[in-house]
C-alpha cells in the first residue's frame, strides 16, 4: 500500500498515531510480555560478555550493573511516553511531538541505522554459532541463510512473528534460568569446571578484580550499552497490542527486573565460576562453561540455544525497524517504498528495505569475518545512545508541559525526574566520549559518527523543502506538545 493523502493537520488517522489504524491488534498480551523479555536478551550477552570478560576481567560487572541503572530510568522513561499516547510510532513520534519534526526523522533514522548494524552483528553471531557445528562452511553463507529464513517470517503476518518470537523468549528465558541454577550450584559446591573450582576466589585470582585497570573496564560500557539494546522494542509494540494500557506498564517493570537478575546475575556468575582469563571472544560464555562441565552434548545444547538467540534478535529488528521505516515513510522522510503495507497489515516495505541493507553486512562477513560482529556492535551502540538519550529527553519536555497544565501526566512515571533524566542524558555522553579510546572497531564506529551527522543534517534540508504547507503530502506538525489535556 503506498503512502496515501492526509487531511492537512492529521497523519495517519490523527496527529501523532503514525497510521496505527493500518494495522491489526494481533500481539497478545502473552506475545508482547515475551517480546518484550526477548528485546532484552540478545547476543551482545550470549557472545558478547565472552570477549569482554576477556578484556576487562571481572570489572565487567561494574560496566553491567551501571549500565542497568541507565536502563532502568530509560524504561520508565519510555513506559510514562507509552501511557501518554500508544503509538507503532513509538520514540520518533514523541520526538517529533516533544522535541521537533527534525527530531523524528533524525531519531527515526538513528533507530533504523541502530537495528540496521544489530542485524549485522546477530546474522554474523550465527555464522560463528554454526562454525562450532559446520566449520567448513564459511560465515558469510550462514549469515546469508539466516536474514532469508527471518525475512521470510517477518513478511508472512504480525501473528507468526509474535509467536516466532515468543517461543525464541521462552528459550532464551530458560536458558538463563538454567545457568543461573546451574552456575550458582557450582559456586556453592566449589564445583571442578575443567581444570578449574567455581568459586567467588575467581572474582579476584588472577590479577584482581580489574586486572587490567578501570579505563578498560570504562571502555567496555559501549559494548554493554549495546547488550541492553532492544528493550526499548516493547514501546514500538504498543501500537499493535490490545489494551495498551494495561499490559504495557507490566511488560515494561517485566523488563527493568530481568535486566538485573539476566544480565547483572549472569555476568557475576560467569566471573565466578571460571576465571576470567578462560573465555574468549570467539566463543559464548555460557557454551565455554558447559562444554568444560563434562557433561556429553551439553555444550552443544547451549550452542543451539544461544543461536535461537541471535535468531531472535535479528527477527525483532526486522519487525521493529519496518514499523519505524514506514511511520517515517508516511511523512514523506523516507523512501514511499518504505511505507508499504500488504494486505495482511505487514509494512513490507520498511522490512525489505532493512534486508536489503543487511545484505551489506554479509559481505562484511566475507571481507573481515573476524571483525564484523565487533565493528557492528560498536555502530549500533551510537544508534542506542540516539534512541535513550531521545526518550529521556522527550519524558524531559512531557513532564514539562504536564507542570504547564497542557498535558495530564501519566500515572506511571519516571522516577526521580528530571534529576535522573541529566544523570542519565550524562552517562550516555560519556559512553560516545569513550569510544575513540577503545578498540579499532568502536574507533571506526565513533568516527564514522560525523559523516552520520552530515548525512542526516542534509536529508532533513531536502525532506523540510520538499514538505513545506502545499508542496507534500503531509504538512510539518508544529514542534511541542498539544494545547488540549490527553492522557
């Protein structure tokens, strides 16, 4: 479906739905629950926390813990923006509503450019998966299968994928669960891992808790950042979920306390029950713990389930960046192929479009398979701290205006505001500062950061000049909040 006429001052179906009214309420409150778990575990935990562990040594808690801090109040952030108004749009209609019309289509595309490179990076973690399995195959083949199948199932209905996707979270959910058992049993009993004792001895043996100093434990934030990419997924969900209301402030709370016992607790256990000097980045953590336990096909077992993982991920950035692309496209700020929808109220268009783009990536795959999942990792970082620092700040000005009595605040809130957002807006700067310091891969990365501006800065001229009253199809919505009371 092509991008249709609006009456001026309405987009849509109403200023702000971003054409919600195009699509069919088929997530269930289950479905979006799990995606919800899903957005927030990925490969950036399942292979990433290998190699930083191996740089970092057990200070890559610190990085873990600080980072899910950030999290938290980005969440909460997000869950009062959701409450306020449900939108498919999500974060680029409230920058647009609370910041300006460049704001969305900057936050829109920094978002796609993020879920653009995860793609990258998830199809790249299973070509390495696989290698364990079939490693006469070479990666770039695997990462070509892979973006087929995903596309395949994004492009069938809005229902497949959310069941796809919530049986891939209950995975990736016991897998976790099974490991935290698991590996606090071994610390515990001071368990034999290989030639090693699980204990909380690991935590400090072998050079200490920072063998290598605070800096590289400083550096490793990027990496992290983006190991907490894509929790902010279940507010682009909001639009194609029944009762919005009620089932976003419960998946949204579901998110903040798993970050802290997946995430957190996972990296804490692995820095005890190995040292850190045992993994590597070639290899996930978790499947580095099972094959030394002894246990026949237990590593295998662990392989298999944490390429679900990388599956998954890869499966939600096609969903979430189609949805993002064609909330865009329809303001005439992306390509009119963007904003497509087929009959089964799938944006084909936005999500051929990313594919398109990863394709790209598998010819990284095959110029430099060793660095492909690193320097990807480090380009969507930049697109997260986009997409965080756009929410905080967009809390920023609707807490504003409720103070103004043009809008009625949500009940669920952003603790803390606007203290924690500055604290939070101020952890993300740091983390973009770092880069450059850190490995060549976040170096290309931060410095590929300035032709990112221009590019930007020169398609929102060409995009204002083409949409100016009575020369586009979809007049620009005035900056700011609405005058009326909506809550």
């Amino acid at each position: 479906m092509s991008r249709t006429m609006d009456p001026p001052g309405t987009l849509a179906g109403g200023p702000g739905h971003e054409g919600d009214e195009d699509y069919a309420k088929s997530l269930s409150n289950r479905q979006v629950r799990m995606i919800a778990i899903g957005g927030a575990i990925g490969v950036g935990l399942f292979l990433g926390a290998g190699g930083k562990l191996a740089q970092a040594g057990p200070g890559l808690i610190l990085s873990y813990a600080i980072c899910g801090v950030a999290a938290f109040f980005v969440m909460r952030a997000l869950g009062e923006l959701v409450l306020h108004r449900p939108t498919a749009g999500s974060f680029v209609s409230y920058a647009r509503e609370f910041i300006g019309p460049w704001a969305g289509f900057a936050s829109g595309w920094l978002y796609w450019l993020n879920w653009a490179m995860t793609g990258v990076a998830e199809t790249t973690a299973v070509g390495i998966y696989v290698h364990r399995w079939l490693p006469g195959v070479p990666q770039w083949i695997v990462a070509l299968a892979a973006l087929v199948v995903l596309l395949t199932v994004n492009l069938l209905s809005v229902r497949l994928f959310g069941e796809l996707e919530f049986w891939f979270s209950v995975i990736k959910v016991l897998a976790i669960v099974t490991f935290l058992v698991v590996g606090l049993g071994l610390v515990l009993t001071a368990a034999g891992v290989g030639h090693e004792h699980a204990g909380p001895a690991n935590l400090t043996s072998h050079g200490g808790f920072m063998p290598r100093g605070l800096p590289v434990v400083l550096m490793s934030l990027q990496a992290v950042v983006y190991a907490y990419s894509g929790i902010e997924m279940v507010g682009i969900a909001a639009g194609e979920t029944q009762n919005p209301r009620r089932v976003m402030p419960r998946a949204i709370n579901g998110v903040i306390w798993r970050i802290g016992i997946f995430y957190v607790g996972s990296v804490i256990l692995l820095a005890m029950v190995l040292p850190w000097t045992a993994y590597s980045a070639g290899e996930s953590p978790f499947v580095t713990v099972f094959s030394r336990l002894g246990v026949p096909g237990a590593g295998d077992i662990m392989n298999a389930v944490v390429l679900t993982a990388a599956l998954s991920s890869c499966n939600s950035g096609l969903y979430a960046t189609g949805r993002i692309l064609r909330s865009l496209s329809r303001r005439g700020e992306a390509p009119e192929f963007a904003g497509r929808m087929n009959h089964r109220h799938v944006p084909y268009g936005g999500i051929l479009f990313t594919a398109i783009v990863l394709t790209l990536g598998v010819g990284l795959n095959y110029a430099v398979p060793k660095m492909a999942f690193d320097i990807a990792t480090s380009a969507s970082a930049l697109g997260v701290v986009a997409v965080w620092g756009t929410l905080v700040w967009c809390q920023l000005r609707l807490r504003a205006a409720a103070n103004r009595g043009e809008v009625a605040r949500p009940s669920f809130r952003m603790p803390g505001a606007p203290v924690t957002n500055w604290l939070t807006l101020a952890f993300l700067a740091v983390v973009v500062v770092l880069m450059p310091f850190a490995d060549e891969a976040n170096q290309i990365a931060f410095w590929c950061l300035p032709a990112v501006v221009v590019v930007l800065f020169a398609g929102w001229r060409v995009v204002r000049r083409r949409l100016m009253p009575g020369t586009g199809p979809v007049p620009p919505t005035p900056a700011g909040p609405p005058r009326s009371p909506r809550s």
